[in-house]
C-alpha cells in the first residue's frame, strides 16, 4: 500500500507541473519586470531555427485603408455608418498554421489627418477577463492585439474585454545608434522598464535581438471595448466583443526616424501592421488550435516577425458603401 501511494503520488506531482508549466510558458516571454523569460520550449510550435520569413510573401494579406470624412467617436461600440461599411478583414487563421478557426474575428483599418482607427469584431460565447490594471500582463487573458511597424522599430497594443491595456515599443539593436534612437531622451537604455528582447518563437531573428521599452506609452492613444454579452457570466451565451482604436499620427515619430514614411500618410502609401487574438483555451482536436489567431499567419509561434505583417495601404478616397463588397471571405 505505502509504495502504491507512493507511486500515485508522483504520478500526479509530475502531472500538475507539467501542466502548470505549459500554463506559465504559453507567452511568458513577454514579462513586464525582470529577465527574459527561456520557458517557450514546452510549447510544441517553438522552433529555434526556421527559413526566413517564416511565412510565404504571396500569402500576406494587402488591405486598402480608406479615409474617413469627419472623426471617429471612440467607444468600442462600432455603430458609426463607416464602420458599417468597411471593407473587412478576412476570418482570422491560426497563427501558427493558417487552418480555419472556430470563433470567427475580423479587422478593419480607416483614417484621417490626425488618426489611425483600428476596429476588431470578435466572437466569443463565453466573454471572460480578469485583469484590470494598465500594463498587466494582458496575454495570461483572452486578448486582441495590433502591431505596427516602421523601418527600424514597431509598436505593440494589448487588450483584454475589460479595457485594459499593455504596450510597449521595440527597437532593433542594430539600429540603436544609427538610426538616431540614442539621441533622443525618452529612448534612454538606463531607465528602468528597458531590457533586451530576443523574440518568441522565431530566434535568433536574421536582425537579431531588440530593445524593448515597457516604460513607453503610445501618446495620445484612444481604446474602448463595447462587450455584447455579459462578461464573465458563465450562465448564458455571449456574442462578443468589440475592439476600437485611434491613434494619433503625431505619435509615431518614434517608429519613422528613419524611414520615408509621411505622417499622415499619402495616397498610395504602405505600412506593415499585424492583427491578432490570443485566447487562454483551445479548440478540442482534432482541430490542433495553438490558440493564436491572426489575420495574417506567421507560420511560427510569434507575433514579433514585421516581415509576416499585413500589407496596409492608405487611400485618399473616402470609404463608401461600395468599399464593403471588398471583405474577404
């Protein structure tokens, strides 16, 4: 008996750390305090050495951004007639695979001379989050996310059905200094929040490691998060949530000090964005869901790859009804 229990006992101590690690790893590289975290291994879609890019170009999805007339009221709620009429995202595909998801999301990008509009529609039967201080570590809850990227640099937005937010800004090391980033005071690598960043699931990156900067905040960033359901309401069926965003085209300086890119942009121009959704469950196989949906997949385990971002190009037109026969199916 003494030595069956025994058996039995670590028998299910192995079990729990086991699963407790492959909890704690899913994402933590992404921590807001201390060293780089090297716990990605236990997730099967780590890989240290891939082709570069890891994604195919001619699968990159390129999506025309229309202008808008007069400014986007920022509410999460999405009810303006130009978001109605939007041309919109593709379904969002598994990150890692590019195979269908179950809950479908889509994006959609708008514009004027003073904001970058970003809306999500998400769908979720069941709305669920916890975390509600800005800057907390928004991955460990079902979350969107947005990238954008400049030559040298790109931006990260994090957010979960509460409305809370992570951001941070990221540099590449090769670039520091000669792109111009040591110059200026807010880019200071001795301030606290400043740490090296190696990447996920694709490393070493051919441009190697970055510089990220948690202590960073997009200025004059606008969110709002409209749920359509109760959250956290186990009893009944949701049927989302909705994302909303405007950001200020005088705040990205930060990611064009070397670039050509205007700000606002001109007709014609491109940019490099990434759309995605990471939630803490996955669909029961045989679907092998990673759990990490994107609008453009990476063919890899991690968001942090500018060269897999959508191609978004900015159109002086205004959007019109006719725009939203463009979605993709």
């Amino acid at each position: 008996m003494i030595q069956y229990n025994l058996i039995f006992f670590l028998t299910l101590h192995f079990c729990l750390n086991h699963n407790s690690s492959e909890i704690r790893s899913k994402r933590s590289i992404k921590l807001k305090e201390g060293p780089e975290s090297t716990s990605q291994s236990s997730n099967p879609h780590i890989m240290d050495s891939i082709k570069y890019p890891p994604c195919e170009e001619e699968l990159i999805p390129h999506y025309t951004a229309y202008k808008v007339k007069t400014p986007l009221n920022i509410d999460g709620r999405l009810g303006e007639s130009e978001w109605q009429i939007v041309p919109r995202s593709q379904r969002f595909r598994n990150l890692f695979s590019g195979a269908t998801t179950i809950h479908d999301t889509r994006a959609a990008v708008l514009w004027d001379d003073k904001f970058l509009y970003v809306a999500y529609w998400i769908e979720e039967p069941n709305v669920q989050a916890t975390l509600t201080e800005r800057d907390s570590y928004i991955y460990q809850n079902n979350d969107v996310e947005f990238f954008i990227a400049g030559q040298d640099a790109y931006y990260e937005f994090e957010i979960n059905a509460y409305g809370t937010i992570y951001e941070v800004l990221f540099i590449w090391e090769e670039s520091f200094i000669k792109g111009g980033f040591d110059t200026v005071d807010v880019f200071n690598r001795n301030k606290a929040g400043v740490r090296p960043f190696h990447g996920v699931g694709y490393k070493p990156h051919p441009r190697g490691r970055r510089i990220g900067f948690w202590n960073w905040d997009f200025p004059g960033l606008q969110s709002a998060v409209f749920v359509d359901g109760t959250i956290n309401n186990d009893e009944d069926r949701d049927r989302g949530w909705m994302v909303e965003l405007a950001l200020p085209w005088s705040g990205m300086s930060a990611l064009i000090l070397r670039d050509n890119h205007s700000l606002p942009p001109k007709d014609g121009d491109t940019w490099r964005m990434d759309f995605s959704r990471f939630n803490q469950y996955k669909e029961a196989p045989p679907a092998n869901d990673s759990g990490g949906w994107a609008w453009s997949p990476h063919g890899v385990w991690d968001s942090h790859v500018p060269e897999c971002f959508t191609y978004i190009h900015f159109s002086e037109a205004f959007v019109v009804k006719a725009n939203a026969s463009e979605s993709k199916e």
